[in-house]
C-alpha cells in the first residue's frame, strides 16, 4: 500500500482552473529538503465522482509509490519534510479556483467538501487541521471562524506547522 507526501487540491467542477494548474511553472523546478534536491513527478489530474482533484507528489519522498518506480526512496526527517511541505504551499499560492487543499502524508480526504463537513467538523472549527487551504465559499458554507488566516485573496487557512517526527520520517 502506498502511502503519499503530497499536495492534493479540490478545483471541484472547475477543469479550466485546473489545467491552468497543471501548466504552472514550479520555480524553482528542483525543491530542497535539506540537503537534498528533490524533483516533482507530472501533476495527476483526476476526475472524482463530485470534483476534480490534481495531486503533486516530490519523486522518490512517498512510500511504496508506483510513479516512483524502482527509485530508492529518500528517507526524510520532519524537519526535511516541512521544508518540502513549505515549498508545495508556495507552488499552491500561484494557483486559483480551487476549492480546497492540503499537503501531507495522504490528505485526499481532507479536500472533499462533503467529508470536512461530516468527518472533520469539530477539528475544522477547533483550528486543529493546520496546513488546509479553503476558498472564501466553502469557508462560509462550512460556518467556520473568521480567525483563519488568509492564505492569498479569496482563501483562508489554518496556517501550516509543518511535520511531525513519526514511522513516516527519519527522526
């Protein structure tokens, strides 16, 4: 079973959004996590039942993964990761018309809309689901505080504070 660090974003039924996304340049095209230089895979456009998902995953970061073929992965501590997760918020910030987003270890099912509002209300309103990226509607939809911060114009977020040492990291 593979187990993915990555940034997966909800542009719902918005396909020219995500294209757009998908042909953004990443400067750099190279991320650093520590000392080491990490590439992204292609971006994977998904088309879901109820939204459209695009994931980017780090080439050779995630755990048994397929895209990364017979590469040895690249045993990263939290410290590491956190950097990288940084730099995918940052390659985030140029993209628009999503719905919601999020980087870590496998966040799939924190970016559907029906999920945060049945599986994660409680952590969304408590502030504890940092790193999640919502538009200003779904914001609104879900009734959350007005004490998330704002990620760029029309999202807000429960800023990011990186990784934790875990069976997922080197430390």
């Amino acid at each position: 079973m593979a187990i993915a660090f990555e940034l997966v974003v909800n542009f719902g039924d918005n396909l020219e959004a995500a294209q757009a996304a998908i042909l953004t340049d990443p400067k750099p095209k190279v991320l650093h996590a520590g000392a080491h230089r990490i590439p992204l895979h292609r971006p994977i456009l998904r088309n879901l039942d109820s939204y459209i998902e695009l994931s980017i995953l780090p080439v050779a970061v995630s755990w048994h993964c397929g895209l990364d073929g017979s590469l040895p992965m690249i045993s990263l501590t939290a410290a590491e990761l956190t950097e990288l997760g940084q730099q995918l918020y940052d390659l985030l910030q140029k993209f628009d018309g999503y719905v919601a987003a999020k980087v870590g270890w496998d966040p799939e099912s924190l970016v559907s809309p029906l999920e945060l509002k049945n599986e994660w209300s409680e952590e969304l309103n408590e502030g504890s689901l940092h790193g999640i990226v919502l538009c200003e509607r779904l914001h609104g939809e879900l009734g959350l505080s007005s004490d998330y911060a704002v990620f760029r114009p029309g999202y807000r977020w429960i800023p990011y504070r990186g990784e934790e040492p875990s069976g997922l990291t080197a430390d």
